[in-house]
C-alpha cells in the first residue's frame, strides 16, 4: 500500500496533522475561488447579465441534486476513514469496491431522471421567462455528465480518507487550469451550455489522473475486494442520512429561490454574485471542516476519543481564525469582488446589481463565526458515525429559512430573502452544539463501524 502520500491522524500532534491535511485542501479552496471568479467574469462580461442570471437561477436546483451527491461522498468518507483508522485493510477494500458499485448505480439514476424533472422545477420556481432557456439547457448539459461528477468526487473522497490531500490538490489544479480555458474556447460558440460542458470534461480529465494514486494504495484490488451486502447497508447507514441532510437544506435554497425570482433578473444576478463569493468565504474554513472530520473519524475508528475531543477544540479554533480571516477580505472590498463579476449592461442596472450584491455579502459574512461553530460540530458528529443529528439540523435550517421568507418578506420585502441564510444557520447551530456535548459524554461507550 502506499504509505508515503496517506496521513496517519492516530498518532502525533493533532494540530500539526490538520494543519499539514488542511494546507492541501486550501490551496483547492483557493483554486476553487479562483475558477468561480473567472467562471462568473466570462458569463457576466462575455454573455451579459441575462446569462449570468440564468445561471443564478439554477443554484439552488443544481444544489439540490449535487449536495445530495456530496453528503453520500461524506458518509463513504466517513466509513474509509475510520476503517483506515483502525487498520482494517480488508473491510476497507470492502468498502471500496461496494461505493463503486454504489456510486455507478445512484450517478445514473440522476443522469437519466433529472433532464425530466429540469423544467418542470425551474417553472415550480417562477423563474423569469427570458433566463428559462438557458437555466434548463445548464443545467441539461451538468447532470448528463452525473456519472463523471460523481467518479471525480469519489476518488478525492477515498484519498482524502486515507489522509492523502496533495494528490487531489494536484487534480484540482489540472481541473480548474483546463476549466479556464474551455471556458474560454466554449463559451462563445456554445454559450452556458459550454459552461457545463467545460466543467465536465475538466473532471474527467482529473478523475483520470487520481486513478494511478488510487491503484497504488492497494484499496482498488486484492483480498476484501468484492461486493458485500453488510458493508453496503453500512455505507448507506451513514450517507443516506447525510445526503438527505442536504437535500432538506437545498429544498429551504428553493423555496428561497422561488421567492427571488419574484423580485426580478436584478435581484437574481445580486443575489447570484453574492452566492459565488461565498465560496471565499469557506476558502479555509472547507479545508479545516475537511480536516477535522477526517481526524475525527480515523480516530474514533482507533477508538482514541481523548484525541477526538482535542482535535475538534482545535479545530474550532482554526475556523474561527479562517472565518476572521474571510471577513477581513469580503467585508471592505466585497463591492469591488463582485464588479468582477459583471459588465456589458447599462450603468444602473450593474449599480443595481451590485447593491444587492452588497447586502447579500455582508450578511453571509456577518454570519460566518456561527457558520464555523455549525461546521466544525456537525463534521464531528458525522466522523463518530453520527448521521442523525446533522440530518435532523438539515431539517431545522430548512424550517428556519421557510419561516424567515413566509414572514419576513410580506412586511420587509428583500430583506426576507437575504436573512433567510444567516437565521438557518443560528438555529441549526444550537441544535449541533447541544448535540456534540451530549453525545460527547459517552464517547467511551460508543461502538464505531
């Protein structure tokens, strides 16, 4: 097996692995950043702010299906790493070969049933008659290609599990390098269908490049490597939970979205570039999430949960600093990030675009220590195998986000939508806070997969 590229988070310094985990994983974060920038500067500036708005309008349909898809990676992970944690290589092989199967199975049900479905829920929706064709066509082209989303996820899934963060570091570089250019090269000719397409084929090319590090661990073959009806219903215990979980928030990202589109192709494309730049503001947050969940969960599987409550006080500290960090970029200059983003429309309505912008912004970034609390407890309680808890405050947040726009909206218009967010996260945060502490209690008894 490959030793040198995996972590061991059972043993030395817990700050000293995250940190050496994490780092990896920022520099994603950053490239992520990076593509969302470009990516959102070539629709704004190249097709104008109609097509930068039909785009908007699919985030939270799009969403709704790809957090499904990465809350299922999330429960796979947790599962890899604790069984990496305990030096169960066969049970991992296991684990392995059955996500595989899994994966292929749940990817192609999403390629097939969602073009139907496309339509049908932008209009549920309301979305504007003039963003209709280009939002169905994005979105279309995206999950046509489910099957390569989901490959290239699970691969960084796996290899993050066993600790190794520098291989889909590399991957993410090649992805976003080649994301950039095709979005130059497709965009004109084919317009955001050539935005889907540019985003599909750079995860194929990365998806490819993982496979050689994925062989050398010695997880894709040998004794263990079959199909195994118990491991598969664990594997489901854990992320079934977890995909649900975000679906349930995605489901409250419609009804929000349903009452944007009420307010007009302004307010979509504000609300729309405030959405994208709130990929800043997890820039380290994500990677130290990532970390601590990974830690957590190799060393509950090594039942050392003395290590466990160390690694996520620590962790808390580290996203408290990466959220102060993103608040000290967005809060002064978050006009001029999102000026970035869009031109080529009369003066006014990119000053109108931008105000809302504006709001939206410093609100999610207002909101950013309570996200790290929420972050950092609903990823320990996932790595101790407790999916529960995090789809139960998926449910809170959903509730939440309903009752903010059902209430808020008739009296203080706008504002209904943009509080919608910031109040989720309040509530499910108390719910994940109580939770942590309760069930960290009785760490010592708790059996792990």
């Amino acid at each position: 097996m490959l030793e040198s590229k995996t972590i061991d988070m059972t043993d030395d310094k817990p700050v000293r692995l995250m940190v050496r985990f994490a780092l990896p994983l920022l520099f994603v974060n950053v490239l992520s950043m990076l593509f969302t920038v470009i990516d959102s500067a070539v629709l704004g500036r190249i097709l104008g702010v109609n097509a930068f708005a039909a785009v908007g309008a699919t985030a939270s349909p799009h969403w709704l299906i790809f957090s499904f898809m990465l809350g299922i990676m999330q429960g796979f992970g947790v599962l890899f790493a604790q069984r990496f944690g305990s030096k169960d290589h066969t049970g991992l092989r296991r684990a392995v070969r059955t996500s595989v199967v899994l994966t292929a199975a749940i990817s192609t049900l999403v390629a097939v049933g969602y073009p139907l479905l496309c339509r049908p829920l932008l209009e549920l929706l309301r979305t504007p008659a003039e963003l209709m064709d280009d939002a169905a066509l994005y979105l279309n082209v995206f999950f046509a290609g489910a099957p390569i989303t989901f490959a290239y996820n699970l691969a960084g899934t796996l290899l993050r599990s066993l600790g190794d963060s520098k291989t889909p570091l590399r991957a993410a570089v090649l992805a976003t390098l080649l994301n950039i250019a095709l979005d130059f090269a497709l965009v004109l000719p084919f317009g955001v269908a050539g935005v889907s397409a540019a985003t599909l084929i750079s995860q194929l090319v990365a998806c490819v490049y993982c496979f050689p590090t994925l062989r050398r661990t010695g997880y894709l073959g040998g004794d263990g490597w079959h199909w195994d009806t118990p491991t598969a219903r664990e594997l489901l215990r854990l992320s079934i939970p977890l995909g649900l979980r975000n679906v349930i928030i995605e489901t409250g990202g419609l009804i929000v979205q349903w009452y944007t589109n009420d307010f007009g192709t302004v307010f979509v494309a504000g609300t729309a570039a405030a959405r994208r730049m709130y990929t800043l503001l997890l820039v380290a947050g994500g990677a130290v999430e990532a970390a601590v969940s990974t830690f957590v969960a190799q060393n509950a599987g090594a039942r050392k949960w003395a290590r466990v409550k160390r690694g996520v006080n620590y962790g808390l500290l580290m996203m408290l600093a990466a959220g102060a960090f993103a608040m000290a970029i967005t809060l002064p200059f978050g006009r001029q990030i999102l000026g970035l983003f869009i031109e080529g429309d009369a003066p006014e309505v990119v000053t109108a675009v931008l105000d809302i912008g504006v709001r939206q912004l410093t609100l999610f970034s207002l909101g950013l220590p309570i996200l790290s609390l929420l972050f950092i407890y609903r990823s320990s309680l996932q790595g101790v195998g407790n999916s529960l808890i995090p789809m139960l405050s998926g449910f809170v947040e959903l509730v939440t986000r309903m009752a903010t726009v059902i209430l808020l909206t008739p009296s203080f218009g706008q504002w209904g939508v943009l509080l919608s967010s910031p109040t989720a996260w309040v509530t499910a945060t108390v719910l994940l806070l109580v939770s942590y502490y309760v069930v960290a209690s009785g760490f010592e008894k708790r059996k792990v997969v």
